[in-house]
C-alpha cells in the first residue's frame, strides 16, 4: 500500500476543505476587523463560506469520489446530508445576527465554533471508518458544548453546557467502548470490512453484541432516545436560542444519518435476533415520554426540547423497520424536521414587545405586534402536528407507512396516537399568538431584524414546499438511499 497521500484523496473532501477555509478567514476577521464592524463582516464571511461549499456539495453529487483508501467517500447519501447542514447552518447565522449582538455574545467564537460544528457533521457523513466517524463526532460535540454555554451571564447556559460536557463525555465513552469491541469481533473499524465479518457468523458472537448494544447507546445519547435523553431538556432550554434550533435540527440530523450508516448498513442487524424489537420499544417509549412530558410545560422551549425527543421516536420507527423505503422516510422527516425546528426557535429569538419569549404567557397578542412572525410560528406547529401541506405531514405519512407496510402494526398505532396526542401542546401555541391578548393593548405592529425575517422566511418557503411538491426531494432522497446500499 502506497504511503502518500495524492490530490485525488482530498477530492471527497473539498467541501470540508473550503469550510475550513471559512472558519479560517472568520478566525482572522475577529482579529483584525473594527469591533464596529465584526459582526457583520462575520456574518457575510459565514454566509459566503457557506454558499461556496454548498456549490461544491452540488458539483461533486454523482461523482462517487472515494479518498484516504476508501475511508472517505462523496456519495450521494453523503452529499445530501451535507448539504442539509449547510442549510441548517445558514439559516441559523440568519437568524443569530441580532441575537448575538442583544446578548452581547463574543461574535468571533459563535461563528468559528457553529462553523466547526458544520465540519465535523460533515466529516462524519461523509465516512465508512469508524474511528473518522468518531473524529467527526467529536468535533461537533465539543464545537456545541461550547456554543451552548456561551451566554456567560446567564447562569442557565453554563449549567446547560457543563451538563451537556458530563452526560456528552458519558456517551462517548460508550461509544468508544463499543467501537473497540466491534474492532476485537471483526478485526476492522472500515464498516464494509466489518460487514463481511459480522455476516460470517461474528455477529452472533458476545464481543459483538456487547458491541452493537453499546454503540447503540451511545448514539441514542446524541439522538436523545430515551431513557438517554435527560440532557436533552435542560441543554435546550439553556441554550442561546439559535443554537438549540441548530442543535435540535442539524445535530440530530447527523445523528440519524451517522445512525443509519453504521447500524443499518455496516450492521447486519437482521441476523441479530430480537434487536428490531428493541429498537422499536424504544421508539414507541421515546414518543410517548417526550410527548406526555411536553404536555406539562408552560416554558415553550422546554416544550420545544421534549417535544424534540417526541420527533426523535417517530425517526427512530423507521430504524427500526430498517427496510428500504424506511431509510428513505426518516431522511425525508429529518429534513423536514430541521427546517421547521431552526424556524421555531429562530421565532423565539424575536422579541415581542421587549420581551425575551420563553412562556406561553409571552406569547400572548404576538399575532398583533407581529402579525407575518405569528403566521409563520403557526405554519411551524401545524407541520409539526402533521397537518398537509406541510413537510412534517409527507414526512410523518411515509414513516408511518414504511411501519405498516413492514407489518409493525402496534408500532403504528402508537405512532398514530402520539402524533395525535402533541395537537394539543402545538395548539396552544396558536392560541396564545392569536386568541389572548398581551398586557399591554398597543397594537403597533414592531418590525423585527431584516436577516432574522428573512431566515424565517426561508423555513416557511421551505416547509410549504416539502409539503407541496415533495417528489423532487424524494427522487433525491431515493437516489441516496441507493447510493448508501
């Protein structure tokens, strides 16, 4: 085996490249440009990195380029998720530029950590080796530790951020743990080598299984499955607002694509006797506990996390159907997802009347001071519901369908019921913006950030059009799916 690295390796990885260009460029800015000035300069530098990555995403798509020895691979599944974080990552600088300056949060250190959290979702997408698949992790997790503890006077956010540390390094250990198992069961950590091996019979081995179920765990950490899901509500809920949008959007978006890559590709897990039924008890345990705890809130972000471990349950349906057309549901809803999820909360990074929204009660006459942002909050909740038209409804039908067509009966049921279950919590919502009136009658209507407005304007265009005219999408999402197989 050659030991050189050629040109033709660094191809796969172009896209990381002209981001870590990017957060270069942004390093220096922060250094050298007029504090009058930074933030904007770093806005319009992030912007623009991520643009020009996002092109290079949409070159290199039916490439199939593979570098490093085949460790890292531009294929279309790859390309597809990456370009969905850079999107993620986009609308959330739209919608951080007056936040951050509200906050009085370093702007420098905001867009080099959000940049280096977009890099590592990348790397691990784009990976078949375990160990790159780790890096890639980990440099996301330690990038969003960061960035959730960043409002240094609150003290929320830095309790939310040590939480995130203990509970993340936790899971990584797990992870870790399972890793080098698997690597003393198969001889390998490069999922295709280890495919082989496990469907030789070393899957039915106990190194394996060891392995398999302490992978499992650790990834259900970073997808907050439950019962590994206790750091999920505080984290968000202590967060500055932008971030808990990217970390419940992108950062779980990247967890159920690194999830499918290695269990439901490098793993054969239909040898493995009884594991889809676990992975569906999970499932319909995590809907329910996120559903039935978000009922209880009266702080909207809380409400906004359980119900994000809500969501997390209905993707984790189709991990464990594990069929084709289930591969390609949970792509279609964590896309969905993740654009209505960044809007939610970037609406909730506007303020209403002065006030910082954070209870139902803050909520109250929103839809008279900000008439277009309350229509755009209600088209969030009616697509997290699953109401047509909507992206959350194409998603939440095909889920559901890949569930009954695979006979899981019982999980669709329950499934159904839970879905049913959130109308109440997304309604009261709509209800507070539009049937209470706040404490003080003005009827000014205020006029919220111009780039902040257009963020949201970009997830309520994309939400209605995933609801709208999904087939192009789907073709995409089919196109990957047949790539990763």
């Amino acid at each position: 085996m050659p030991n050189f690295i050629s040109l033709v390796d660094l191809l796969p990885l172009i896209p990381e490249l002209i981001l870590f260009l990017t957060l270069v460029v942004a390093m220096l800015a922060d250094l050298f440009v007029p504090s009058n000035r930074r933030n904007d300069v770093l806005v319009g530098v992030s912007l623009g990195g991520i643009v020009l990555t996002m092109l290079a995403e949409m070159q290199l798509y039916d490439a199939d380029y593979t570098g490093f020895y085949g460790t890292v691979v531009a294929d279309n599944y790859s390309i597809l998720l990456e370009l969905v974080y850079l999107l993620i990552g986009l609308m959330t600088i739209l919608l951080s530029r007056h936040y951050i300056t509200e906050n009085e949060m370093n702007f420098g250190e905001y867009y080099v950590l959000l940049l280096s959290a977009l890099i590592g979702m990348m790397l691990m997408s784009s990976s078949l080796e375990l160990l790159v698949i780790f890096i890639g992790l980990e440099i996301m997790s330690i990038s969003s530790y960061i960035l959730v503890g960043m409002k240094r006077k609150i003290p929320e956010s830095g309790e939310a951020a040590l939480k995130y540390l203990l509970l993340g390094a936790f899971s990584t250990g797990f992870l870790l743990y399972g890793i080098s198992l698997l690597y003393g069961a198969t001889g390998s950590t490069y999922l295709p080598d280890m495919l082989q091996q496990l469907r030789l019979g070393a899957v039915e081995t106990p190194l394996a299984l060891a392995g398999i179920a302490l992978l499992t765990i650790g990834l259900s950490f970073k997808v907050a499955i439950v019962p590994f899901h206790m750091w999920a509500p505080d984290v968000y809920s202590g967060a500055p607002t932008p971030v808990t949008g990217f970390l419940s959007a992108a950062a779980k978006a990247a967890g159920f694509a690194i999830m499918i890559r290695i269990l439901l590709v490098g793993i054969p897990l239909e040898q493995v006797e009884g594991w889809e039924t676990i992975l569906g008890w999970l499932a319909m345990l995590t809907m329910t506990i996120g559903n039935l705890v978000a009922l209880q809130q009266q702080n909207v972000k809380r409400m906004l996390a359980y119900s994000s471990i809500a969501h997390a349950g209905y993707m984790m349906v189709a991990i464990a159907v594990g069929t084709t057309a289930a591969i390609g549901s949970v792509l279609f809803y964590a896309l969905a997802y993740a654009v209505v999820s960044t809007g939610a909360f970037g609406i909730l990074t506007i303020r209403n009347r002065g006030r910082i929204l954070e209870t139902y009660e803050d909520l109250h006459g929103y839809a008279r001071t900000n008439p277009m942002l309350a229509l755009g909050m209600s088209l969030m909740m009616l697509s997290l519901i699953g109401l047509p038209l909507t992206g959350g409804f194409v998603g939440k039908l095909r889920i559901f369908g890949a569930a009954l067509e695979a006979d899981w009966i019982l999980l669709t049921v329950v499934a159904v019921l839970n879905s049913a279950l959130s109308v109440y919590y997304y309604l009261q919502v709509i209800a507070c913006m539009y049937l209470k009136a706040g404490e003080e009658t003005s009827t000014v209507v205020e006029t919220p950030p111009r780039l902040a407005s257009f963020g949201v304007g970009l997830t309520v265009f994309a939400t209605l059009y995933l609801g709208i005219f999904p087939d192009d999408f789907l073709l995409l999402i089919n196109e990957s799916v047949r790539s990763l197989l």
